[in-house]
C-alpha cells in the first residue's frame, strides 16, 4: 500500500509540473542513493545514485553550488572525482562537464545510474582560499568519523528535486549515526547498513548525518527530545562534559518560547577539531530545521568550550523559529545551483541572533548590563560595514559585491534592527507586543510548510502591527539610512554615555599600555594610538613618552618589571616620581596614584526615568 500511494502521488506531482511530466517514465520511485563508508580509498567515498527510467535524450545531474544558511558559493562540485553515468549494461554513457557542479547525460533513457567519488573538505582548508565553512563542510576519516552534510555528497537531477529519496549507508560496525532523517521502515536491522528516506531533495540536504564511535547525550526539554553526539578525535571530551549546560540552556530557550512547538526532535552535531594536524578550520555552526552542526577546536577548556556552546547552539536552535516556521518561497523550493536569495536576511539571521541574546537577559543566564554590553558591541561592530546600505539589497544581492563582504553585519545591525523594532512595539502596545509575539503570530499564519512572498512580508507585518513599525522599516530596513540606537534606548530608559570603568594602573585588561624598542636598548614608552587612563592623564603622562626614571630608579626592561610588580601594591594615596624622554628633552612628573580608570562607553540607566519608562523596559528585558 505504501509503494501505491508514493507511485500516486508523484503521478500527481508531475502532472501538476509542466516541466518535469515527461520526463520520468510510469515505474517511478524513490531515486536509490548508496554512500559506501567502509571500502574508503585515498580518503574518498564512493556513492551511486540509481534515478530509475528516463524518457528524455539529455539529463542533467547538479551538486549544490550553494546551499540554504551559508549564504555563499562554495560550489561542492569540486570535490567530485571520476563521475560516470552507466546504461543497464554497464557500459559508460557520454558525459560532458558543464561546470564545477554539472554534468550532462547523453542518451538519458538508457540511464541506469550515476557513480562518482567524494572528497572531503576538513582536511583540505588550509590549503584553499575560498575553503568551505566548516559546519557546511564535510570530513571523511576512514574508520573513526564521517561528517555527512550530504550537499556535499549527494545531488539531485535537474527538474526533480521534489522527488523522494532512499539512501542506503555502508558503514562501519563499531560507528553509529546521529541524523534527524527518517529510517527507511520495514528493513530488517543490519549492523552495517543504515537505510533513511526523505521526501524530497531538501530533505536529504537539511538532514545531516554523523557518523562516530558512541558519545551521545539525550535528555527532553519541554517536549523536544534533544541529542547531542560530540566527536572529540584524541578523546578529550565526553558529551556528559557538556549535558548539564545544554540541558539548562535549552529549558531556558524553550520557556521563552513559550508555545512555540515546530519539532519534537532536536539534534547537536558537535565535531571537535584537532588544530595539530590538517582539519576543520572555520569554526561555528550551520543550523538545519531540526538539527546543528557545530565545528570548534578540541584545545578549548570546558569553560571556553561550554559558554561557546551556549552563543553558537542558542542561535542555532532559535532557527526552529525562522526560517523553519516562517519563510518565503525562495528558501521553500532553494535552487541550488541558480539560488534566488530573500530579502529577509534581516529576519533570518537577526531574529535569531537578537533572540539568542534577548532569551539569556529573560531567562537570568546574563546580568542586564552583560546585555547592554553584547548590545553596545554590536552598535560599535555594525560601524565597521556599511551603514548606508539597504538590508533588503544586501540580502537580495548577498551572493555578489559589494554585498556579500558586508554578509557578517546580519548578526550585528541585523540584530539591532531587531532590538528597535521590539522597543517599538513594546512601546506601542504598552508593553503587550514584541518580536516574539510577531514572530508566533507569523508561525501561526504560515509554519514550516506554507512559505510567504518575499515581496509582500513587510506588508502584512505593518498590517499586524502599527504605522510606526512601517516608518522604520522603510528608513532603516528597506531604505539606507543609519539608525540613531540613542532614541529607541531612550523609550526604556537607556543611552549610550562615556563612563569611567576601572582599570590597571600599567594594563588595560591584558593590554599593556607600555611596549618595548628592541632595537632601541629596549627602552619602555607609552605605545602610541591608545587611549590613556586616568592614572597616565594625572601625571600628565602622553603617548611615546620613553621611562626613563621612576621613584629614583633608572629603567631598563628589568627595573620596569621590579616597578610593575610593586604597582600591585600601590594604594590611591601612593605617590610616584618620573622621568620621561618626550621630543627628545626630559620632563621630570610627580604625583598620587590614584584610582585608575579608563573612559568607555556603555549603555547605562537615565537618573530619573519615569515610572511608565522603567514599567517598558522591564517588559522588554523580564517578560
């Protein structure tokens, strides 16, 4: 019954396209998909893909040039080797390349199947200069670790991307597979073969697979099952390190959330890289509808390795949000090899980011000033793209210059716009709206499977919402001018000033203020384009003063470290002696110490906010 109903309704399918009715003959089925992981050769895999009958002369067989969330052409074509297309016989068909990503068939219906082998990236990224992003990447490590981002292993014929697929794995024994796919059902179960299904060609690339000795945690948040399989090359880590914290993280995103309900099943796909031998370089993650993959160094302690699982998972899983649940047309049926990019990216990717921070304020994981902060380096981060630019042009355009270099402001201005946009309609609906209750009331009205026009969004937004939320959209998002953040802080109370934030008497963090002239007698001075602290401004120190006496001793680099090591001692009252060399003469300083500090800014409270303003910003940051 099963075979009867997928024969009827790709009979359906194709009578409803024009273009592709013709090409498939009656017994159409599954296209038959083997990646064999076992007999690897050269660090190569090889994998058939059997498309059943064609009726047509000429067929065209594509890899991705580019897939959905990298937002970038990185033409997986050529990573395939030896490409044939085979009749019934065996007998090679004439092919001919037409470009990194395409191959054309000649006498189609003979076609029995494609064959090809595969080349991994992880290994080869520090010897390309348009190298994969990692998390988009693939790694084939014979034996012990398969990363099957299947973009990169498996493709599509031209015209049937809408057609169901079975894909049979070879695998190792002793290696497992973490994947969202869905198992083929009614196989018998086989230790060295894993079969999964996918309804369409999407599918199959929005499901990656990872393939690893078991190390996996599962645990339930609120109704999704989440797991996590970490792969950690020289052992160093066990996905228990990690549980409790993502475990305690993700409650926190699901509470926010709130009825927000668009998958049961939740995957993290974590790839530990060794930074001492060829392997993954770009490190961060590429999300999926319903899973992960993240890519970071093994070398990092548990402590750095937990808190950049919580900024790169919590950005990743908010994408259940969007685009999973709201979306347009050009992300539902992605063309792969001629991609029609939304204008949305402003959403996609700012949403998401403005989330992944918002939700950690709310929830109590970050104190409001750490949220200022992460806020404050957005603004000083979004400075350094360009600030006239369209956010839907970029985005639109995001694949070509000057756009795509401008690609990376998503996350920094794209957040802010989002930011805005919150405070406005928390403002207007006195505290009631926000871009979470946008975003649930845009899932309500489309979800993972009814995609929106790009054109007509901001439309409905502005329908949904009020004619100050079009103002802004049309000046900020789809026109060029810069945001002044000032006046949306302003609504809860908030702004921008220079404050006095304290700081070592010779160091600015980690950062000295001093540097050393090696070819100079390695004389000490002041290093030059850095903004003193108030310990330098009182004794009216300047940049490219040279020490060369301090309370009566004459500086070299050993006796600046005696002076440093005594600094730690120094109390406000403390009174220090110099001499420098400035242009040449000596100046002779004396003076108190003090309290050192450096100017900074920072977003801060106003003194004397109103009780209607404190009421919206709590709205905003607790609700």
């Amino acid at each position: 019954m099963r075979k009867i109903i997928i024969v009827v309704a790709l009979a359906v399918l194709f009578n409803a396209c024009g273009t592709s009715k013709s090409l498939l003959s009656e017994n159409t089925g599954p296209i038959l998909t083997t990646i064999d992981l076992v007999n690897v050769v050269d660090d190569r895999v090889r994998v058939e893909i059997n498309p059943r009958a064609f009726t047509t002369e000429t067929v065209l067989f594509r890899i991705p040039k580019t897939v959905p969330g990298t937002y970038s052409s990185d033409n997986y074509g050529k990573y395939i080797q030896d490409f044939k297309a085979l009749d019934y016989k065996g007998n090679q068909l004439e092919v001919v390349n037409l470009d990194e990503n395409s191959w054309s068939i000649s006498n189609g219906n003979q076609l029995d199947k494609v064959e090809y082998l595969v080349n991994d990236t992880y290994d080869t990224e520090n010897e390309v200069a348009d190298a994969v992003f990692s998390p988009a990447g693939t790694n084939i490590s014979k034996g012990s670790n398969f990363m099957l981002n299947l973009h990169g292993f498996v493709g599509y014929f031209d015209g049937f991307t809408e057609v169901p697929y079975s894909i049979l794995v070879n695998k190792p024994g002793d290696l497992i597979a973490t994947t969202t796919l869905s198992e083929e059902p009614n196989r018998r179960p086989d230790p060295l073969w894993d079969g999964f299904i996918a309804k369409r060609y999407f599918e199959v690339i929005d499901n990656p697979i990872m393939y690893a000795r078991p190390n996996i945690e599962t645990f339930e948040i609120n109704g999704i099952t989440v797991t996590l399989s970490l792969f950690s090359p020289n052992n160093v880590y066990k996905a228990a390190d990690l549980k409790d914290r993502m475990v305690s993280m993700m409650g926190a995103q699901k509470k926010f959330l709130g009825d927000v309900d668009s998958t049961k099943e939740y995957n993290i796909l974590l790839y530990l890289s060794d930074v001492n031998v060829p392997d993954a370089q770009g490190f961060g993650a590429l999300e999926h509808h319903t899973s992960t993959v993240v890519v970071l160094p093994e070398a990092m302690s548990i402590e750095r390795l937990e808190q950049a699982m919580v900024d790169v998972v919590s950005h990743e899983f908010f994408h259940i949000v969007t685009p999973l649940s709201v979306h347009s047309k050009e992300i539902q049926y992605f063309d792969f090899n001629n991609p029609k990019m939304s204008e949305h990216l402003w959403m996609y990717e700012g949403t998401t980011e403005y989330f992944a921070n918002l939700f950690q304020v709310q929830q109590g994981l970050i104190s409001e000033d750490d949220f200022y902060n992460r806020m404050l380096t957005k603004i000083n981060n979004s400075s350094l793209y360009d600030d006239n630019m369209s956010f839907t042009v970029m985005s639109k355009n995001i694949l070509e210059q000057p756009y795509d270099t401008n690609y990376a402001n998503v996350y920094e201005k794209g957040a802010l716009i989002n930011m805005c946009l919150d405070i406005l309609l928390r403002e207007k609906s006195n505290g009631e709206k926000s871009m979470l209750w946008l975003m649930k009331e845009l899932s309500k009205k489309y979800g993972a499977d009814v995609p929106f026009e790009d054109v007509s969004l901001f439309g409905e937004i502005v329908e949904m919402t009020y004619p100050e939320i079009n103002t802004f959209l049309g000046e900020h998002v789809i026109g060029d001018t810069p945001i002044d953040y000032d006046v949306y802080l302003h609504k809860v109370g908030l702004a921008i000033k220079e404050v006095g934030e304290p700081t070592g008497y010779f160091f600015d963090g980690q950062v000295p203020y001093m540097d050393v002239d090696v070819q100079n007698d390695s004389v000490v001075f002041i290093r030059q384009n850095m903004e003193l602290n108030s310990f330098f401004d009182d004794l009216k120190l300047l940049n490219g003063d040279i020490f060369r006496i301090i309370n009566g001793q004459q500086i070299n680099l050993e006796t600046f470290r005696s002076i440093l090591r005594d600094s730690f001692d120094w109390t406000p009252e403390t009174v220090v002696s110099m001499t420098v060399e400035r242009d040449g003469e000596l100046v002779s300083l004396e003076g108190a110490v003090g309290k050192p500090v450096r100017k900074v800014k920072k977003i801060v409270p106003l003194e004397g906010a109103s009780e209607e303003t404190l009421k919206l910003r709590n709205a905003w940051l607790k609700n």
